[in-house]
C-alpha cells in the first residue's frame, strides 16, 4: 500500500472517511494504489 500525500486542505481524510482502504485496480495500469477516495466531487459545469 503506498503512503497518502499530506493534503493542505484536509488533513486527515481516513479518519472522516473520504478516503478508504481499497484494492481497486486503476483501469489505466492495472495498479492499486490501496485508497480510493469515497467522498463528493464538484464540478464548474453541470451535465
């Protein structure tokens, strides 16, 4: 599992659980990293 960057604007995102432990592969390389981000996502534009 590879570590988590430091993210200036959310500290500790594992303990509000946006960010969980995961084995999903990415489509792109077939890789996990070991998280994967569960939370909201935002757009400019809505479609």
């Amino acid at each position: 599992m590879s570590p988590l960057p430091s993210f200036k604007t959310h500290p500790d995102p594992i303990s509000t659980e946006m960010i969980v432990a995961s084995q999903i592969e990415r489509l792109c390389c077939r890789e996990g990293r070991g998280f994967i981000y569960v939370g909201p996502a935002s757009a400019v534009e809505a479609y």
